[in-house]
C-alpha cells in the first residue's frame, strides 16, 4: 500500500481539515507529520463546528486510526483540552489516537521565549502564534529537545528541570525574566493526563506495519509557502510543510508515496508578516476576507488577502509533486464582476514566471483577468451545476500547473463538496 499524502500549496488555512474529513472515508488511518498547535484545522458538518489543533482530522470518522507523528511538536496543554473538547461534544477520542514517542513537547518556557524573541524583532517581527513552535523545533535541531518517550521514564522530572533552566537563563538574557508558574503546574498535570489517555508508540514501525494492509493518509499542516527550506524565508515556519516532510515526519520511505494532493484556495490568504505579491489593500481585499470569514482559527487575527498566484502555486506543485488539485472556498468569489490572477512577475523591469530568492525586492504581479460569475454556487453538488465561467478558471488552472483539479469545494461543510 502507498502513503497518500494532503498538504496546502499556498501561505496555510488552505482548508484542510475540511479536504481530509471529506477523503477519510477512503482511509483506515490519518496521520499528522509536522507544525504544533500552531495549525487550526476547521471542520463543518451536522451544524457544527470543530477546530483541530494537534488531533488528525480523521478523528470524526468512526474506525479510523489517527496518528501524531514524530515530526509534530506537541504542547499537552493544549493536546488535552483539544480532547476534552471534543469529548463534551459528543466525539470520542479514547483508543483512536497514537502518540509518537519521537514527537517533541513544547514546554511553558518554549512559549516565553517565542514571545520575547518576537518581541525583541520590533518591526521585523515574522508574525508567530506565540505558540513555541519555533523554540521547541530549535531544541530538536540543537539536541536537547524534551520528547514524548520521556514521560514514561524516571528521569523525566530531572530532564524537565534541567531544559527549563537553560530557557530561564536564556529569557533573562534577552530581558524578559520568566514567569511561568502557572502554565507550568497545568503543563505537568496535562503531560500526566496525556501520559495515561494515550497509547505512546514507535510511530515509523507502527506506520510501516499499518501500510501493508491499510490506506494511509498524511495530514499536514501549515502551507508549502511557508516550508522552513522553500518557503518566504524567514517568514516561515519551522517544518518542512511540503510533501518531503511527510517522510521524514512519518518515518516513511519516498518509495511509499503515492498520491500527492495539493489544496489551494480559489484566491490567497497569508497571515503575519512576509511577502505576499498580489495582496489587495483595498475593497477587494475586504470583500474576499469578509466573505470567506478571513480570521485565522488559532490566533483569531485577520488574514490578508488577495488574488490567486499560479507563479507560487506553480512552484508548490514542483517541489512537492502534486499529482491532484483541490480548489477550496470558490463561492467566496461569487459576487466578482471580474476576477484576476497573477501568471507571471515583474522584477526590476524584467519578466519571470519563477518564485524569487529575495523576498524584500519589490514584485508587480502581471495578471490575467477572468469573468466572473456573478452567481451563488452553494447549492451546487455536481460539476454540470456549475457556471461555466468557473469552468473557465478551474480549466485554465489545470493548464497552468499540469495537474487535475479533482474537486472543487462549494461551502464549509462537508457536503458542499464537488468531486470531479
């Protein structure tokens, strides 16, 4: 059996969870590979709404296995009030989740210092969560990252100590003296809680051994425009978001891949700092985030928008090999007259269908415009339904990348989906 892996092509918020809740029915088992609780993946079905953090999307879904991934880092704190979320509304989580003993924790003090390392960048801020992410990535790569297996042995007490002096002496380093008390007695009962409520497991043999006769689907999170290697640096993450990631946030071989598919929006969205080519500052732009209820689901902070941009989608669908395309949120775009895309780029005069290196070089989209189609497509739940003016976008869309465009989604909530 192969590894079908799901990851977003654009900045993130791409509309995930929604694409993996819709595809788990073909799946046994759903795995996260990489980012923290940094993600926010929405979910829509029955009149209900659900934001997953850490938890795969395949949680929903009755038999399925969900699996957090080596590659993710993981905040307990967060992970168990993710669980008893969704075990007040009725989902149930016990025996349904596996914790990689090689997943990173994040600890309070992680947290404190993505506050102070982003508050000491003043204006050069690169827009974080503040949810310790990148510290909890950065001791991973520096070797002295505190892991999920930890918590079953002895010594854990003593590694946590010893971690949480080294960020202390470091915070006030940087003048900001610690102060995570608080946090940090939730933090250990969480980490006790998370110790019993799951099974802790060798992640890669368990995955290995489930791809021999089950269908696996890898979740990721955040967007390939945000990969730590191929993204905006530094307006990045601190993953590799793109479909390489999965391997290595797995414990998967490139040999067991099979289907890559490649989530987009209709238009783009970025939130935080960074270079965003076709960002509209004007009504434009307020028109696509009011109507597609732009607000990021873990911060709450607004995103910015703007038309789609096949020269970064173009380069997401190299780096990654997608072999199929899902557009996400079309009937944001409902009420456009007209509706424009960015096919290529001028730089310093000269022309480039090529994402640049330098991301503080002034860039002026060269766009091809399109009629819009003036209609509501809520409604629609097949491809005859649809406008042909849409028809026309997907069509020129697959032109310009090479790839399919299998569905189409129509509406937040599961049914509002368009299988080509």
């Amino acid at each position: 059996m192969k590894v079908d892996v799901a990851i977003g092509l654009q900045w993130g918020d791409e509309g995930k969870g929604k694409i993996v809740d819709v595809l788990t029915p073909k799946y046994d088992v759903v795995a996260r590979f990489q980012g923290g609780p940094n993600a926010g993946h929405t979910l829509k079905f029955d009149g209900k709404k659900f934001v997953l953090h850490t938890i795969p999307s395949g949680i929903f879904r009755s038999g399925t296995v969900n699996i957090i991934g080596n590659g993710v880092v993981v905040c307990p704190i967060t992970l168990m009030r993710e669980v008893d979320e969704l075990n007040a509304a009725g989902v149930a989580t016990a025996g349904k989740i596996l914790l990689s003993k090689k997943a990173h924790l994040i600890m309070p003090t992680h947290r404190a210092i993505d506050a102070a390392q982003e508050a000491a960048k003043g204006a050069s801020k690169i827009g974080s969560t503040l949810k310790g992410i990148g510290p909890a990535y950065t001791d991973k790569i520096s070797r002295c990252g505190l892991r999920v297996g930890d918590v079953l042995h002895s010594s854990f007490a003593e590694k946590y100590r010893s971690a949480k002096q080294q960020h202390c002496t470091y915070l006030r380093q940087l003048g900001f003296p610690p102060n995570v008390d608080e946090e940090e007695a939730l933090w250990l009962q969480s980490v006790e809680r998370m110790r019993q409520a799951f099974t802790i497991i060798d992640s890669e043999y368990e995955i290995n051994a489930l791809l021999k006769t089950k269908n696996v689907l890898a979740e990721g999170a955040q967007g390939s425009m945000l990969d730590v290697d191929f993204g905006s640096y530094p307006f990045v993450t601190s993953s590799n978001t793109i479909c390489a990631g999965a391997c290595t946030g797995l414990g998967v071989a490139p040999g067991s891949v099979g289907e890559v598919i490649g989530i987009f929006k209709a238009y783009c969205t970025r939130v935080g700092s960074g270079p965003f080519p076709t960002e509209q500052l004007n009504e434009t732009g307020e028109l696509l985030r009011r109507q597609g209820d732009e607000f990021g689901a873990t911060t709450g902070r607004a995103r910015r928008c703007g038309w789609l941009d096949l020269v970064a989608l173009r380069y997401s669908v190299m780096i990654s090999g997608a072999t199929q395309l899902m557009m996400m949120k079309a009937d944001v775009m409902d009420s456009f007259e007209a509706i424009n895309v960015a096919v290529g780029y001028k730089i310093n005069g000269l022309d480039t269908d090529r994402y640049p290196y330098e991301v503080d070089v002034p860039v002026e989209p060269v766009y091809k415009k399109f009629s819009g189609w003036k209609k509501s497509i809520a409604a629609c739940r097949s491809e005859k339904d649809l406008p042909q003016e849409l028809l026309d976008y997907v069509k020129f869309i697959e032109q310009q990348t090479g790839v399919p465009v299998k569905y189409i989604s129509v509406g937040p909530d599961r049914e509002a989906t368009i299988v080509r």
